[in-house]
C-alpha cells in the first residue's frame, strides 16, 4: 500500500530502531500529528499473556486526568428512580425494554457507552449479539454495571476508557488528541501504564510490557523503552 506524502515525510523523524522514552515520544508525535484535523492519540500495548485463559485476562478502566478530547455519548439502562438520576448526571439518552427494538431492528447506536443498572442486565442481555462485537456491553469491571449512575456518568464523560485484550493480546486505547500538550499527553499515558501493570494477572509469567507503540491516527508508530515505563 503505497503512503502518502504527508505521512513519508512524519517518518522521517522516527528511527524505528529507536525505543524512545515517553517524553521524548510524545513530542516527536506531536510534529508528526500534522492532518488538516485534530488526530486522536492512541496506545497499542503488547501484554505477555494469554488472554485465551481467564486467569491472563486484562481488563478494566482508567479516568484518564486530562480526559480523551472526545464528547462522549452515554446511554443508561435503567428503571424506576435510577431513570431521573441518569438523566439528572447527564446522559445522552436514558431507557429500558423500549429500546431493545430500535438496537436491534432499526440498528440504532447513536452512543459510544453504555451503562447499566444490575436490574437491567436481563434486557441488556439481549442485546449481546449487536453490543457485544462493538464493545459496548455493560461490565462490571469496568463499571458500566453498578447502581450508582451519577458516578458512572460523571467519570465516563471525565475521560474514562476501558481497556482490555484485543484477540492478539494487545490493548488499543485512546490517551488523548494531537491538540494536547506533550505533558497533558504524557499524563494520560502514565495512568494509563499504571493502571495496566496494576491489572497484571498473578498468572502472568515473564516480560508483561512486551512492546508498546503510541501513534497518531495518520502518523507512524513510535516504540518506546518498556523497561523504563514498566
């Protein structure tokens, strides 16, 4: 596939036999970030483990300091009080067994998070097939299935992300947008690392930060140093 010019002349300042530290990769991204918009930052985090086996699954869910850049679109199943507390706290949109048809029929998904009470997770449930590929089913480890909407609500669209396991043992996860500051960056990064490492699997053996690479969504990727993020 042949690269465009813009992105020939970002590689040029990427030795990709570097293992760059952070701060040092943060600000070349930043010259490389150079598309007409506001590129998103992202973390591609090689894990050694094997998410095949329950106990070397990776999974949960950081509040990013400086949030993701995105206007983040909430939606709470929920029922009785738990509806007027959603809507109180600031979700997009807020329903119960009403919507289940416009998921699954009309193939409605104007949303990017879903939320539930566990009350809920009866009608949510059905919804496996659609919410489940695209990553948008409730979890508890993540917190989108809890009673406390308000609190849901709030660190979802403070800048919280959920991270997990991709088929290949990698963690994709959003730290931010081109528009940040390298330390604003640099921050998002950090937490998110120390919230990885925190997720180590007892069962996980040898190196657990194999690789991990940050990039820009045109721009190329830039490894860093593992032993010195670990």
């Amino acid at each position: 596939m042949k690269k465009g010019k813009r992105y020939v002349e970002s590689a040029k300042l990427v030795d990709r036999a570097t293992l760059y530290d952070v701060d040092e990769a943060v600000s070349i991204l930043k010259k490389t970030a150079n598309a007409k918009f506001d590129e998103t930052i992202e973390a591609h985090i090689r894990l050694g483990v094997d998410g095949r086996h329950a106990d070397q699954q990776v999974r949960g869910a950081v509040v990013l300091p400086h949030g993701t850049g995105k206007t983040v679109r909430v939606l709470v199943f929920a029922k009785g009080d738990k509806v007027a507390e959603a809507e109180a706290a600031g979700a997009d949109f807020v329903g119960g067994e009403e919507l289940v048809p416009k998921i699954q029929k009309e193939g409605w998904l104007d949303f990017d998070v879903v939320v539930a009470t566990p009350d809920m997770m009866g009608v949510v449930g059905r919804l496996g097939r659609v919410l489940g590929p695209k990553g948008l089913m409730p979890n508890p480890k993540a917190g989108t299935v809890t009673m406390d909407v308000t609190k849901a609500i709030n660190d979802i669209k403070a800048g919280k992300i959920e991270y997990r396991l991709d088929k290949t043992n990698i963690i994709h996860v959003p730290i931010g947008k081109a528009s940040f500051s390298e330390e604003q960056l640099a921050d998002n990064f950090h937490t998110l690392i120390g919230a990885i490492n925190k997720a180590k699997p007892a069962a996980a053996k040898g190196q657990y930060l194999k690789s991990v690479v940050i990039t820009s969504t045109m721009g190329p990727g830039i490894k860093l140093n593992t032993v010195k993020i670990a």
